[in-house]
C-alpha cells in the first residue's frame, strides 16, 4: 500500500476543485466521508486510502463481512 500523502495539486485534478472547502464537500458527496484537515483547511489523505474509497465506490472490494447465509425451507409439507 501506498502511504504517501496526496499533495494538494492532485487533490485538484482529483476533484476538479481548487478551493479546500469545495474539496471536501466533493469527498462527502463522492464517497460519504468526511476527510481530515490541517489547521490551514488542507486536506490529508493518503494514496492508499483514496484507493481504498475508490475501489469501494465502484464494488470491487472483497466484503469484510460473512457471505450472507441462505433462507433454508423446510422439506416437510403441511397436511
């Protein structure tokens, strides 16, 4: 995984935004997440979890949860 932090020039081609508040309002409208800031407004994120959001959003990460179990029915009839 890729840790370095995206610099804030991609964050621009990323989002198409250059103001850090338009940014943000982007990743909660894209992604539902609230990103983290510098004090100066700039967001921090990393390469890796940017992915992780994207792969998420387009379905292609393996689920975390238990495959869901299936409805079992009866073999008996009623009567």
């Amino acid at each position: 995984m890729d840790s370095r932090l995206i610099s804030d020039d991609d964050l621009v081609q990323i989002t198409g935004k250059k103001r850090c508040s338009t940014q943000a309002a982007w990743f909660k409208r894209e992604f539902g997440v609230d990103v983290v800031k510098r004090a100066n407004g700039h967001i921090i994120m990393t390469w890796a979890t940017f992915e992780a959001l994207s792969a998420k959003k387009a379905g292609v990460l393996p689920s975390s949860a238990p495959p869901a179990r299936p409805a079992l029915h009866s073999v008996r009839r009623a009567a």
